[in-house]
C-alpha cells in the first residue's frame, strides 16, 4: 500500500456503499476484524483468504450490497497491489542481486566488523532513519530487511533486537518528516510552513525513534524470540564467484533510490512549479519505481558483472528473486482490499462525525481523531488527511509554530496501533516470519509507542512555543 499513490487516492470522499448507522458499522468492524483473526489464529487460514472473508464479513454485517462489497475489495487489492507490487518486485530482485552477487555480505561483515553487539541496534536505527528519509515504508522495508535478516543471523544477534530499530526509523520517518505524502498533505490543509514542520518534525523524530527504536528493542526481543526465518534470507554467495563487490560500490547501489527520491523532493521544494521542466525531470526520475529500476540496471553493472555474471545467469536469477515475494503480495493487496472496503462503508466518516462533538485542547484532538480513523481504516494517510480536513479551522489562529505542531500531532496519531486490517502489519509479518499475535506484541507496539512518545513530545514542546 503505497502512501501516496494508494491511501491517498482512497482517502477521497466517496458515497457509502451502505446506510449503516453509526451503531451498525462499529458492529461490522468488530465482526470483520474477530473474523479475521479467529480464522487466522484458531483454524490456521491462510492470511489472504481469511482477509478476503473478512471483508465479505464486514459487508455484509453493515448490509451492504454483496456485488459493491466485492468491487470495493477488488478495487482495493487492485489498487494496492498496482502500488506497492512492481516495488516490492524491484526490491526482490536487487535483494537478490545483493545476495547472489556477494555484495550483501560485503556490507554486513563490514557493519559486523565495525559495530559491536551492543551498538548494532543504534547503528541499524541511524541507517534506516537516513534512508527512511525520502522513501516510502514499503520501499525502505524490502532494501533493508535482507540485511537484517543476515545481520542477526551472522552475528547471532536477537531478530527483535536488530529489527525493531529497523522499522522504527522508517516509520517515524514516514508519519512525521516531509516529503512524506502524510505530513505534506496535513501541512498544505492547515497552511503550516514546510521549513518549520521540518524542523520540528526532526526534533521530534529523534527521541521518537530512540525510545520506539533501540529502547523498546530491548522488550520486545524478551517477548518475542524468534530466528529470522530461512526461507527469506539471502543466502551467502558462492565461493565460486570471481570477485566481490567492493562496499563502495554496492552501498552506492543501495542508496541510488534515496539519492534519486530525495532529489526530487528537494527539487519539489526549491521549484515548486508543477510546469517546470527540471521539476517534471525530476519527478519521473525520482519516482519510487523508477528510483528502484534504475538501482537494478546500476546493479547489473557494479554487482553481477564483477562477480563474473553472464547474460542467462542474470535472468535465472530475477525469476528466482520473484519466486518467495509472491504470497507477501497476495496478503499485502488482500489488506488494502479490507482497507478499502472499511472505507467504502462509510466507517472513516462515521469517526469523523462522532469526533466533531469531542471539547479537548486542539493538538489532543487533532491526535485522537487521527488514532480513531488509523484503527478504523488501517490507512496512516487516510487518518493524517481526514483528520487535517477536520481541524483545519482550527489553524485560523494559530502562530507558525503552533501549525506546525498540529501536523504533527496529526502524523503521530496517524501511526497508532497498526493492526491486521493495514497491509503493512502484514508485510512486517511475512518478512520476519512471526505469527500474529508475535507481529501484535512487537510491531503493533511498537507502532503505538511511536505514536504516544511522539504526541507527548508534541504536547511538550507547545509549552514552550
């Protein structure tokens, strides 16, 4: 699900496909969600069909026609699918070029070389924040758990404790920091200054990620004690090869599509002119697939020649890099399929209505309505725009400052609680291998420990400004 090319385009008003009351909705996303995780839990379905079910469930206890139920699942799945999928493809392959060509195990004997046990949590959180910058979640997601996977494999170091860190700098990165799609769109709602939200979006991200990243790491690798799975991490190239790859020369493979999308977002910024033909350049250059494609070509030539490739052995080893992701994109659509098909019910309005009638302080508003529809709609970008539209007047008077904390309070609130009906807990799930109550205990936290530090730090800092 691809913040913005999905969850965006989802988050537009559309007509209910129900006339549900309030009271008849909230039933029929308790029911689809106890659907879902009974089947997955106690008869052991697999993930995509018990979401597909699910969101029959849902349908049908909010009395909606069973053929716009179905429309609004496929739309969803589709729509996800088209966003995310090529992505995740792209990611796959260059994984697996990473691997088979050694130049993954050039980059992690050279991490374990230089950081010791206990620094590697701090050191996996700095690079995941880094690249987390400009890419989407599930861009940093597929580029960096291969490496994670090795490194705590290889080093034999807790998957919680070198995972967490991981997915808490992309995160942090993608609820609270422009060029994100959420934050950006929050500021452009309640007219907030970029530069300033900026700012303070990284004052608040740093504590944020400590706390959520290398801190809660600590519990959650008690909680959960899991190996990283087999059957997803790159296996050390062969002896056979002519050569390894020197780091130098993968870690500029690995950052082409940071460098790329972070070129056009600060083209974006700088330009600012839709018409601009540097900024049209840009946007297609450092659009995610196109970032990612072009890692691959580069990947060709800095990876796969120099460890001794050839022409056939190149294409045997895309369609293997294919092979494994293949029901992770089955599940990860099937969530945007449920997503969809919440939001089609009329359940993301239906938050925002009961909402308007809440009396607290704007920041505690603006973060609670976005943590209502998060866990409504799984979507973190349909909770940070509905929730901007909804206390935009609210900005009329409010310093530059003040504005700026608003978006944040929104993008904190966004990230609250990440559960089965959002495709990326279930990214999160596939990739490491945990159950659902596993990915609940660690993930989910996780998630709700960004979300609460983060609006605290908020809170905090509007005393002061």
């Amino acid at each position: 699900m691809t913040r913005l090319s999905v969850e965006t385009l989802a988050a537009e008003p559309v007509e209910p496909i129900t006339s549900a009351g309030h009271a008849q909705l909230g039933i029929a996303v308790l029911a689809g969600i106890a659907v879902i995780v009974l089947l997955i839990t106690r008869f052991k379905l697999h993930a995509f069909l018990a979401l597909t079910i699910g969101s029959l469930a849902l349908g049908a206890f909010a009395g909606a026609p069973l053929d716009e139920v179905l429309t609004s699942f496929t739309t969803g799945l589709g729509t996800t699918v088209a966003g995310v999928g090529v992505l995740i493809a792209l990611g796959a392959i260059l994984g697996k070029m990473l691997a088979d060509s050694g130049g993954a195990d050039e980059i992690v004997d050279t991490m374990l070389a230089r950081a010791g046990g206990r620094s590697m949590p701090w050191a996996m959180v700095l690079i995941a924040s880094v690249i987390g910058l400009p890419l989407f979640f599930e861009v940093g997601v597929v580029l960096l758990i291969p490496v994670v996977l090795m490194v705590a494999q290889r080093g034999n170091h807790s998957l919680m404790r070198i995972g967490i860190p991981a997915l808490a700098g992309l995160s942090v990165m993608h609820g609270l920091v422009p060029p994100h799609p959420g934050p950006l769109v929050a500021i452009d709602a309640v007219e907030a200054d970029l530069g300033v939200t900026l700012a303070l979006g990284v004052l608040v991200a740093v504590p944020t990620v400590i706390v959520a990243g290398p801190l809660f790491s600590r519990y959650a690798a008690r909680w959960v004690d899991v190996p990283a799975p087999e059957r997803m991490i790159p296996q050390r190239a062969s002896e056979e090869l002519a050569r390894r790859p020197g780091f130098g020369a993968t870690l500029i493979t690995i950052l082409l599509p940071v460098i790329l999308m972070l070129s056009k977002a600060l083209v974006d910024i700088v330009v600012d002119d839709p018409e601009n033909t540097t900024q049209r350049v840009f946007d297609v250059v450092g659009s995610p697939l196109i970032a990612l494609l072009a890692a691959v070509l580069l990947g060709i030539f800095t990876l796969l020649r120099p460890a001794g490739f050839g022409k056939e052995r190149v294409s045997g080893l895309v369609e293997k890099g294919l092979a494994p992701i293949a029901g992770i994109l089955l599940i990860v659509g099937a969530g945007g399929g449920f997503k969809q098909t919440l939001i089609d019910t009329g359940v993301g309005q239906m938050i925002l209505d009961i909402s308007e009638d809440w009396s607290v302080p704007a920041l505690l508003l603006a973060w609670l309505i976005a943590v209502a529809i998060r866990l409504a709609t799984g979507s973190a970008t349909v909770a940070t725009v509905s929730a901007a539209g909804l206390v935009a007047p609210l900005a009329a008077g409010m310093s530059t400052g003040e504005t700026a904390l608003l978006v944040l309070a929104i993008g904190a609130g966004s990230l609250f609680f990440s559960h089965v009906n959002d495709a990326g807990f279930w990214l999160v799930k596939e990739y490491f291998g945990l159950s659902v109550g596993q990915t609940v205990k660690t993930w989910s936290v996780m998630e709700t420990v960004i979300s609460v530090v983060a609006g605290a730090f908020v809170l905090l800092l509007s005393l002061v400004i």
